[in-house]
C-alpha cells in the first residue's frame, strides 16, 4: 500500500484445462479486500461466469473494482453476447464507476478525454505525456497496459 498501486486478480474461466476455477472465482476477492480495507484491488474480465458474484463483490467493498476487458476467447455466439452485456450493464448501473476498461494504451487513449492529475484532480487528457511514457516504457522491454472508467457516472 505504501505506492497506491492497485492489484489486478485474473479471474473467472480459464483456457487451461489444469487451472482449478475456485480459485479463480471471485468472490475470492471479497475476502482480502474486507481484510485490506487501504488496498486497491481489480478483478480482471468480471469474473466471467461469475458476473453477478463479481458485480456484489465491487458493490460491497469500496476497494475493489472491476474490469471488462477479454470476457470471451473465441466465438462470441449472439445468445451468450447478449448475455453478457446485459450481465455488464446492470453491473454499470449497479455497482456504479468502479468499472475500469484495460488494454493497449493506443486503443484507450483514443476514447479519454480527461485524466486524474497528481492530486487527484480531473483535467485535460495530455497525450502527449502518455505517449512519451508508453515509448519510454516500452523502450525499455516494459509490458505497457492502460486503465480507464467511464465517465459521467
């Protein structure tokens, strides 16, 4: 806790048929969130299956957040798409901004136009700045990911 950087747990289904699913669940999440009330914790692709467990987990505890990205490997078939997004949407509208979006920098910056200053404050999106450090980064044989959350909620 001493750098405010949030931790990102994988969970939800798994590709890898030796991956054990009840430790990918994440209501899993909920336990080290209630025990680490000053920890940022994000439960990546929102617990696919498990949406509704993930969607209580970010409700109850306001140190947890979720993120949409990669819901689906392979085919995305029209019944289980619309599963999803109304699974996702009540979730925006339930456990309000503590959704995030990650992924390629280049793909999200694209859709911000604001972002959190030092303090704390919204301002301007200076994408400039962002570039220079994703190239920075990236230069130095870094994994670069970025983060953001809808806005006007």
């Amino acid at each position: 806790m001493e750098f405010d950087v949030p931790v990102m747990f994988h969970t939800g289904d798994t590709y890898n048929p030796r991956g054990k699913l009840r430790y990918a669940h994440p209501l899993n999440i909920d336990v080290v969130a209630v025990d680490n009330p000053g920890l940022k914790l994000v439960i990546c692709h929102v617990g696919n299956p498990w949406i509704l467990d993930c969607m209580e987990t970010v409700y109850k505890n306001k140190n947890v957040y979720a993120d949409i990205s990669g819901l689906v490997l392979g085919d995305f078939e029209s019944k289980f798409k619309k599963f999803v997004l109304r699974h996702v949407r009540d979730m925006i509208l339930y456990a309000g901004t503590r959704i995030l979006m990650k992924g390629a920098p280049d793909r999200l910056l694209d859709r911000c136009a604001q972002q959190r200053g030092a303090s704390g404050e919204i301002e301007p999106m200076d994408r400039k700045s962002w570039e220079g450090w994703i190239d920075t980064l990236g230069g130095q044989g870094l994994r670069v990911l970025a983060a953001a959350r809808p806005s006007g909620r």
